[in-house]
C-alpha cells in the first residue's frame, strides 16, 4: 500500500509542477541555470566513461569477432560497437550514471530546502512551489540529456577507435567501414524517445522525494539514497516497456 500511496503522492506533485509559471522571466533564468548545474556540468564526467567503455565494448567486440569458428570481417567490429553505443550504452548506462550525480542532487537540494522551511516560506508567500522549484528541473534534464546522449556516443566511438589504433587489434579503415555502414532511422529514434523519457524520471523523481523529506539532515540523506534507487529501478523497468514497444 506504501507503494500505491506514493505513487498517487508523485502523481498529485506532478500536478503542480506542470501549472503555468507565475513569472516567466523568473522561471527562465532558473531554467537556465539548471542546465549549466544539471546538464554543462555532467560533460566532463560523461565524456570520461564514454572514452573508456567505448575503447571496452570495441575490444569486447573484437575478441568475440576474431575468435569466431565462422570469419567474420573487422568492420564488423566498428558497427557493432556503434549499435551496442546507440542502442543501450549511451541512454541507459548513462542515464543510470547520471542518477547518482544529478538525482542525488535534485534530492538533497529540494530536501535541504524543505527541512530548513524555504518551500514553507514560498508556500507562505503564494509562490507555487513545486512548479517554481522542480519544473526547471524537468525541462533541464528532457532538453540536456539527449544532448549528453550525443557526446557519449560520439566518444564512446572516438574511444573504440583510439584503442583500435594503439593496440593493431584491427585496422582504422575497417572500423571507419564499420562505423559508416547503415543502421536503421527506427533505432536512432528508439534512442532518443526514451533518453528523453529517462530525463524526465531523473528530473521528478528525485524531485518528490527531496521535495516529501520530513525530519532533519539524517532524513535529507536517506532520502536521496531512496531517490536514486528508485529512479534506477523505474529506469530499467521503462527501458524495458519501451524497447518492448518501439521495436517490436
């Protein structure tokens, strides 16, 4: 019943969050700077695990490929590390990554705020709360993460190629070939529908529960541990339902 109870409470959040804003020209400089605090400043994080796994998952490519009964040519391996990049590296495992670093924040910003009594005092002054705090937010990390999709992608494949480069494991034409062979309009699409989607659950979720926090400074912590497990586990569930119907 716990779960159903909070299900209904993010719902009703979710509510508030979507009125119209009382000052726009307010509500436009936060959600500015909700894109350089959630989305510029996860750049630098994204493009190092980008390098490193893209460099991994061309290797992993490489020694299934060339220890294969049947021969199966090196560009092969370009295009697979593209497909495993596109289709689940860059919007799942990234957005996973990126719940611990922005979820987490999300919750314990909006949850400092709630025990120290700023969202009373904005309730007090008739200032919608959960639109004025949490809506930025949202449209921060919808607009921003396909973004970051894009460069993790883009790095994962410069690191594929680097580490075909430094160990001759195949040669850089072929994975050029590879990289450059057609993958279909459907899957790019598939990717970004639900990197937009895992924007959003990263964005609201945390959201409630930093915005729901009772009790002091232990609270404000668990609750941000309560945030990203749940966010992780809604994210694998979603990406599960929406691979089911985009590409079936």
């Amino acid at each position: 019943m716990k779960i159903f109870e909070n299900i209904g409470s993010y719902f009703m959040l979710l509510s508030k969050v979507f009125s119209k804003p009382q000052k726009l020209k307010v509500f436009w400089k936060l959600t500015i700077r909700e894109v350089w605090d959630l989305g510029m400043n996860s750049i630098g994080i994204m493009t190092f695990i980008s390098i490193f796994m893209g460099a991994v998952v061309a290797i992993q490519m490489a020694q299934n490929f060339q220890g294969a009964d049947i021969p199966v040519p090196d560009y092969y391996i370009g295009y697979a590390t593209k497909v495993v990049l596109v289709l689940e590296f860059a919007p799942t495992i990234m957005s996973l990554i990126l719940v611990g670093k922005v979820g987490s924040y999300i919750a314990s910003s909006i949850g400092t705020m709630r025990v120290t009594e700023q969202i009373d005092a904005l309730d007090v002054m008739g200032i919608n709360s959960p639109n004025f705090l949490i809506l930025p937010k949202v449209i921060a990390c919808v607009l921003f993460n396909p973004i970051l999709v894009m460069l993790s992608i883009g790095f994962g494949l410069l690191g594929g190629h680097l580490i075909g480069i430094s160990t001759k494991l195949w040669s850089e034409a072929d994975f050029i070939i590879g990289l450059q062979m057609h993958m279909a309009t459907k899957l790019y699409v598939y990717t970004f529908i639900k990197t937009m989607v895992f924007g959003f659950i990263i964005a609201t979720i945390p959201a409630y529960y930093g915005y729901n926090v009772k009790g002091g400074s232990l609270e404000v912590g668990r609750s941000s541990t309560t945030a990203v497990v749940w966010t992780s586990v809604t994210i694998i569930v979603i990406n599960l339902i929406l691979t089911q119907t985009i590409l079936s």
